[in-house]
C-alpha cells in the first residue's frame, strides 16, 4: 500500500467526519493531536489525513473528562501517557478503595458548573489570562448551550488570580499568569513524590483504613506546606541580616 492509498475499513473517517461526529472544530481536534492527546491519522499528503474508530473513541473520551471530572489536558495526557505504571496492581487497588471515602477532605468531583463571563468581569480577569490558566493545566472549561463555564470547585483559581492583580502583581511589572507554572510544576511533582512514598506503606491495609489515615493526615500536611513556606521566607530574609 502507498502512501496514498488508503484502508477506508480501517481508516473510515476524515477530519470532517470527526467533526461531526463529535461536534468539535477542526482546530480543537488539531490541537488534540499537536499535543499528543490524539495519535496522528493516516496521512495520504501534507493536508490530508484518515482516520480509525480509536480516533473517534479517543476525542469523545477527552470530552468526556473534561466535562464530567473537569480534567485539565494536562492531567489527561498524563493519564493517557500511562503516568501510573509505576504503580503495581495492588497499589491501584489501594487507590481506587481509598478515592471515595476523601470527598470530605478533597471534594467529591461536583459537577456543578458557573458562567465564566461573570466571574471574568467580578474579577478583572481578562480571556487571554483564562485561556492561559488553562494551557497551564490549572483548570478546565466547557461550553454548555453556548456559555463558557467552567467547575464551580475551579472558580476560585480565577478569583485568586484576580486578587493577586489587585495587590499589584500587574501585567505593567511584567507578571503574567505564566509565573504560576513553578507552583503548579513544584506541586505536581509532589503529588507524585507523595504517592510514590505513602503507597507501598499502605498497600497492605485496608481501602477504608487506609483513607482514614490520609483524611486524618492531609489537612495537616497542606498547613505544613502553608506554614513552612511562610518559615522559608522568613528565614530568607533573615540571613540577609
């Protein structure tokens, strides 16, 4: 088979195909596919391209997280990059016991969702520093009757963001929403590295013991983090003394 040949049973679809079947731009599913979220089609010229039902499975399961669980990209290419193989079986199965007994401590995934227009104007939150935060990963929005909304359990990263422009970290000092990455990146990595810890000590006990010790222990340690950052800064400062 050439290049331009093409296996129309394996490969059935074109990008308009895609389109319409799942109600995306062209430039959405593009992006998909820039960012490794969606594998390439069979391309038959530097425009052209066929693709399969595992294409047409993947964009609808992108869509699907993003708008059930609010999913940032971010968060989902790392799950489709297999980002828990370093988990063994049994482990999984301590997370999957251990995940519905925390809705006290870390949320139970609301769906509920508020209008992003509103919370732009209320906090001098402009759409480029939106759309920004959400290339970061930082949250997700969806379009629902053709309203941009976005979790209501996220709307605090825009109010936030908000408030930090109002005590003068401005665009005119040069601050964007780009300079939360180090947060994100530092707070991402310590999610894993907390995983990677806690984990293979937990494995052996049971799922509902097993939250109970997490849902005892997280709160304490957010505040460590709170304060400890407060300690370093403190401590910077004080040995330039």
């Amino acid at each position: 088979m050439t290049r331009t040949d093409v296996d129309r049973e394996r490969y059935p679809y074109r990008m308009r195909d895609l389109c319409e079947q799942t109600g995306l731009d062209r430039q959405t599913i593009h992006f998909y596919i820039q960012q490794g979220l969606v594998p390439e089609g069979f391309k038959t010229g530097r425009n052209m391209a066929y693709y399969g039902p595992e294409h047409l499975d993947r964009i609808r399961l992108i869509r699907k997280l993003q708008h059930e669980r609010f999913l940032p990209l971010k968060a989902i290419k790392a799950m489709f990059d297999g980002r828990d193989d370093s988990f063994t079986p049994e482990q999984r199965t301590l997370l999957a016991d251990v995940r519905p007994h925390l809705a006290a401590v870390v949320g139970e995934g609301d769906t509920e969702t508020v209008a992003v227009a509103a919370l732009l104007v209320a906090h001098g939150v402009t759409k480029r520093e939106l759309r920004k935060m959400e290339e970061l990963g930082l949250l997700t929005t969806i379009t629902q009757d053709g309203e941009l909304r976005v979790a209501a359990q996220d709307a605090w990263m825009i109010e936030l963001w908000g408030q930090l422009r109002a005590a003068g970290l401005s665009r005119e000092l040069g601050f964007e929403v780009d300079d939360i990455a180090i947060y994100e990146e530092a707070i991402s990595d310590l999610l894993d590295r907390e995983l990677a810890l806690l984990t293979p000590r937990l494995a052996h006990l049971p799922g509902d013991q097993a939250a109970a010790l997490v849902e005892r222990a997280l709160p304490l340690i957010s505040s460590f983090l709170v304060r400890y950052h407060l300690t370093k800064v403190r401590n910077f400062f004080a040995v330039l003394d």
